[in-house]
C-alpha cells in the first residue's frame, strides 16, 4: 500500500487486537463499517497486511450492493 494509514491508528489497533486474541487460540469477530469513502477498505487492506505478516492465512469477500434492502 502507498503512502501511511492516516487518522485510524485506533481503529487498526482495536483490529490487530482481534489478531493477537485469534493467534492466543480466542475466537472472534470484528465488523467494519460505515459510510461510503471513510476508508474501509484501506483499513482493511492493512489489517489484511498485518494478519499476513503474523503468518495468518486471509480470506478475501466483497458485500453484494443492495441499496436499502436487506
């Protein structure tokens, strides 16, 4: 990824968290969220980073675009 994380240290941290509590044997869940354009992927993609360089191995998905309809 180019450039830093810029804003979320807090964020990330909460999520490498969630790394740290899986390596320890913890099982658990983290859910990004929010509107379009706060960064969300970005977020993502350096906790992806992270979550491979502790030698995790990372599943990628994608939300299917629903609009308003759940």
């Amino acid at each position: 990824m180019n450039g830093s994380l810029v804003g979320r240290a807090t964020e990330l941290s909460r999520l490498v968290r969630v790394l740290e509590a899986a390596a320890a044997g913890t099982a658990g869940v983290a859910l990004v969220g929010g509107d379009a354009g706060i960064g969300k992927t970005r977020l993502t993609t350096e906790l992806v980073a992270e979550a491979r360089e502790r030698g995790f191995r990372v599943l990628v998905g994608q939300c299917a675009e629903l609009g308003d309809t759940l």
